[in-house]
C-alpha cells in the first residue's frame, strides 16, 4: 500500500471509531471513506425468557434513510429502544457514532434524535418551554439553545405556536413538538418510531415532506407500518419478522429477488377492454391480463381517453415484445408498456407471512 492510500485508510478508521469529533464533511474524503454512525452486531434482547430481538446485526452510514418494517411485535421497537440506551441488548453490541451505547452510553446519545411512538409531552408547558428544559435536559448551554429554537421552530413550521400550552395543540402538532426537540441538540442521527401515527391527512403530507427534509442532513432510520410512506422517504428497507432480520436491501432490489412473475402495465388507445384481455391472455406465457383498478390510473385513463391493463406473466420469457407484437398486429395504439416493480407492500408479505421467511435473506 502506497503512503497516500495509507494515509486515507488510517483517517477512515479514526473516522468510523469517533466519527462524533469530526467534521460531517469527513466522512466523504475521496467519494468512498463513509461515516459509520449505526451499528449493531448480533444484538439480542431477552425479556426474561422471551426473545424479542435475536441476533440482529445491521450498520448505516452517515446519510442513510432507512425504513425499518415488520408486523406488531415483531421487535422493531425494542431494537429502536436499544440503540437509544433506553435498554441494554442481552447479548451482542450496539454503537452509534462509534461510541458503544451501554459503556458509553451518554457519549452515544448527543449524537441521537429520538422520536418515540408516544411523545412524552409536558402539557402545561408552552412550547418555548418545554424545548428549552428539553435542551438544558441535553446539556446545551443557554446560548446554543437561544441560537437554535428559533430555527427549530421554523424548520417543524410552529411560529405561530411557540407560546401555546402542549396541551392545547392538535396531535400533529403535537407530534411536530416531538420532532423539534429530536432534532435541538444538532444530532447526527435520527430515530423516529412512527411519527405520523394518528395524524390527519394534511398534517401526515406535510409531517412526511419535514422528514425527507431532515433525511437531507441527519442518518435517518424510520418505522412504519405505513408502507407508501417508507417508500417515498427511504432508499433503503429493512425488515424484522419474529425478532430476525430477514430482508436489508433497495426496495427494488428486493422486489427483482422476490418476485415470481413479471408485471407489465400497458396503456393502449383504439380497442375495448375485454377485446384486449383475450388477445393478452392467449399470448403464450401470460399468465393473466386485468384491467388497472388504482384510482389515479383509472382516472387518468377515462380523461385520456385510454385503457390501462396489468399483465401477469413467466418471466424471462420476453413477455413484453410478444405483447406489443400483438397489439400492433391488432391495428390498437400502443400508448406505453413498461415492467412495474413489486410494491412495498408486496415485498412485506412476502417476507412477513412466508413460514420459510427468515431463510430468504
């Protein structure tokens, strides 16, 4: 090894052992020496005999949005609840930032964010309040936190409210108040345990868009058990099933490994819809052809003046040119035709209802 890659190697090691010290910047020295900022190794949580989370073992860098899914009980937040240092793990280690969370447990938690299911609130405080007790809470001095809750306040969108009691505000902004003092005290990474859980539509838009946000600057983990929100926010899934790790990829990654057939979606112009799903489903390796039910599909199909179809088939079977053969041949316009990936909310049944799921990963 020359001296300069040398050089670089050992700073990357000093950068994933305290990477707390260093400048977020750091961790991107020559595209490739990442920040570690989660990890954990064979991490498992007994509640005396009972194993909630077995042998877990995962690492995000810094920049990572992940969305962390499973079924009630499945141990996503007992696993949050570890790696805040609200529990030990039984067996295994967990360190954020490079610093273990049981023997340097205060040293771990500057670095972490923390939004629970439940927010714990004082509601006879005013907003103002409660953040400022929140951050002495966290040792920040008064002058960070007189330099910080303004901005915090207009990052959560909660001018208006600073001097409301907590138990005068709604529930989402309420939640807003959890998220402002997750993110006070600047830290690197971001835990939240489903933060737009009862929530009213307006308030879950605009909560989600506050998150993508913070995603840009913090290493994100999410749960949810609302699976288009995962996949709008996060670049990557995990997914816990029985207390067991049994998915950590792309969500289109996931669904090129798990899915047994080919979908196709079509748009064509110029034919009945019944016309075009006998002609599909007499196409050899077609396994069936439907037409597209969604609402904004179908909506945007009456306004176009089109019909929209899913088609089933073998894969790898060169479905899609057959198809368009076929549809040409008939005279029909052929608007669009592209694969579609397995939703999110395939990928999770896949996983999660499948008695051999925790072999798959």
């Amino acid at each position: 090894m020359n001296p300069v890659d040398a050089g670089f190697r050992f700073i990357e090691e000093v950068l994933v052992l305290r990477s707390g010290f260093v400048d977020a910047g750091a961790g991107q020295i020559r595209g490739k020496y990442q920040v570690q900022m989660i990890k954990l190794e064979h991490m498992s949580k007994y509640f005396g005999a009972y194993p909630a989370v077995i042998d877990v073992t995962f690492e995000m860098l810094k920049g990572d949005i992940v969305g962390f899914l499973g079924p009630n009980g499945a141990g996503k937040t007992t696993t949050m609840r570890v790696l805040t240092g609200f529990t030990p793990p039984t067996e295994g280690t967990a360190t954020v930032a490079g610093y273990d969370i049981v023997s340097h447990s205060l040293d771990a938690r500057r670095h972490i964010g923390y939004l629970p299911e439940t927010v714990p609130l004082y509601l006879d405080m005013t907003v103002t309040d409660y953040l400022r007790y929140m951050g002495r809470l966290r040792g920040m001095n008064t002058t960070w936190v007189s330099d910080r809750l303004p901005k915090v306040i207009e990052m959560v969108k909660m001018g208006d409210y600073r001097d409301t009691l907590v138990g005068k505000l709604s529930k989402g902004y309420r939640q807003r108040t959890g998220i402002a003092q997750a993110i006070l005290h600047e830290p690197d990474v971001l835990i939240m345990d489903e933060p737009t859980i009862g929530i009213d539509p307006v308030q879950v838009v605009e909560t989600r868009q506050l998150i993508r946000e913070l995603g840009q600057e913090h290493t994100l983990l999410l749960s949810s058990h609302i699976l288009p929100e995962v996949s709008m926010i996060c670049k990557r899934v995990l997914v816990i099933h029985e207390g067991r790790i049994v998915a950590d990829d792309t969500p289109t990654r996931l669904s090129d490994r798990l899915q047994h057939t080919e979908r196709i979606e079509l748009a064509i112009r110029g034919a009945p819809a019944r016309d075009v799903i006998s002609l599909l489903r007499d196409i050899p390796n077609v396994i069936d052809a439907r037409t597209d039910v969604r609402a904004e599909t179908a909506i945007r199909s009456e306004r176009d003046g089109r019909t929209t179809l899913l088609v089933d088939a073998k894969p790898n079977t060169l479905a899609s040119e057959r198809i368009a053969a076929a549809v040409v041949g008939k005279g029909w316009g052929l608007v669009s035709l592209h694969p579609l990936p397995m939703s999110l909310e395939e990928i999770f049944l896949e996983l999660t209802t499948d008695e051999d799921a925790g072999t798959k990963n």
